[in-house]
C-alpha cells in the first residue's frame, strides 16, 4: 500500500471513530402515551418542553445549564449555545425575547 492509500485509511479510520462516538439519544419507535411518561410541571420553573425523541415532555433547562440532545432543551427566551464536540451547550439568552421563568410575569 502506497504512502497515499494509508493516509486515506487513516483518515477514514479517524472520521468513523469521531463519528461513532457522538452521543446519540435512542428513540422508540412508537411513543409511549402521555400519561405514562414521568413528568411534573409544577416543579418546572423554566417551563416544558419535548424530549429529543418528541415523545415526552421534560422540564426545560435554565439560563447558564447544560444543554443538547440528551442534556435537555432550553426554556423561552433561550438557546442553546457554545456547543462541544460532545453536543453539550449552555442555554444563553437569545436577545429580543423575554426572559422569565413560569409564574414571574
């Protein structure tokens, strides 16, 4: 094998490893019904949101809190931002849409 066909091994090798190591969150291929997702609004302070699947809803993160496809989706007025080779973030503001917790406003 010539000098070039090993690097394009290497390469591939490297993009498969990265690749696979990427979190990925598993979803089912039917949704489970509402009432049996484990959930509980009242003690969300940044309000609800989906899961990644779609399927459940989960509280939503806060300001300055881990964010991304397993760490959770951020609450109104933020976005997930900074985020890793990981797919972890942190929520930020997102200028120009109000900022407040449930039951402030």
């Amino acid at each position: 094998m010539c000098a070039k066909q090993l690097f394009v091994v290497v390469v591939v090798a490297v993009a498969v490893a990265v690749v696979s190591g990427q979190r990925r969150t598993e979803c089912p291929e039917v949704c489970p019904e509402l009432h049996q997702c484990p959930f509980g609004r009242d003690q969300c302070p940044w309000g609800a949101v989906r899961d990644a699947c779609g399927c459940c809803f989960q509280c939503a993160k806060g300001p300055n809190e881990a964010c991304g496809e397993i760490e959770g989706r951020c609450g109104p007025g933020m976005k997930c931002q900074d985020i890793n080779q990981q797919g972890v973030g942190t929520c930020k503001r997102t200028p120009f849409i109000p900022l407040s917790p449930l039951g402030s406003g």
